[in-house]
C-alpha cells in the first residue's frame, strides 16, 4: 500500500494558520501603540492637574457698608508670580443674586489679605467665593 498524506490539501480549508497568527500579531501592535498613547494623554493631564499652577482663597469675613455695596475680606494662596482671579458673588435676603465680580491678583506674594468692594444692585446679605483660577 502507499503511504496515506498527513498534510491537508492547499486552500481547502481556508487560509492558512500563519496568515491568523500574521493579523493577530498586527492587531496586538496596534492595540500596544494605542494603550501607550492613551496612556501617555492620562498621564500628562493627570501631571497637569496635580502639578498645575494652584491659586485658591477664602472670605474671611464680610461687611454690607451701603445698599449697593459689600465690602469682602479676602485670603488668596497662590504660587508665587502666579496670576490669577477670584469670583465673588453677593446675595439677597431672597436668595437673588444681586452682585457678581471677579477680582485680579498679579502679586509677586504667595499670600494675599485684600479687602475688596463688591458693588450691588439692591442690599445684600451675603457673599460667596464662586472659585479662583490661574491665567
């Protein structure tokens, strides 16, 4: 008798396994490349907001000096040379806003105690820190 093949007849079934392992091999490159990147972008924005320049205050104490304004003690904290501003708004007894400013700080300092005049449309009640940002 003749040997019997053991090899399985060309294109029969398919492509061949090699052919799988060669688009298998680029879809992992691909997928490597791209999580790096991703990666990357995480990780430089994550660096970014934990690194960043910081400016941040607090009212330490307000006073209603008129009918149209308010006078706020303010405490920022920034990086020194930072520059940045901070939102003040004032409220009514109703709870309308009745004043909005945003207040510049360009000092050299990394603390600053400034009193600052927040003018209203009617009588205020209250003054909020909205937030501070850095330029």
């Amino acid at each position: 008798m003749a040997a019997a093949s053991t090899k399985l007849p060309e294109g029969r079934y398919g492509r061949s396994r090699t052919a799988d392992e060669r688009a298998d091999r680029k879809l992992m490159i691909v997928g490597s490349v791209l999580g790096v990147i991703l990666l990357g972008v995480v990780g430089w924005f994550g660096y970014d907001y934990i690194n960043g320049t910081k400016v941040s205050a607090e009212v330490i104490k307000f006073d209603v000096v008129s009918d149209k304004a308010v006078e706020a003690h303010l405490e920022v904290r920034k990086d020194a040379g930072a520059r940045g501003y901070c939102t003040l708004r004032s409220q009514a007894e109703s709870g309308a806003e009745v004043g909005r400013a945003d207040f510049r700080f360009d000092q050299q300092k990394g603390r600053i105690d400034k009193v600052v005049t927040l003018r209203t449309t009617e009588k205020a009640t209250s003054v909020e820190l909205l937030g501070c940002h850095s330029d």
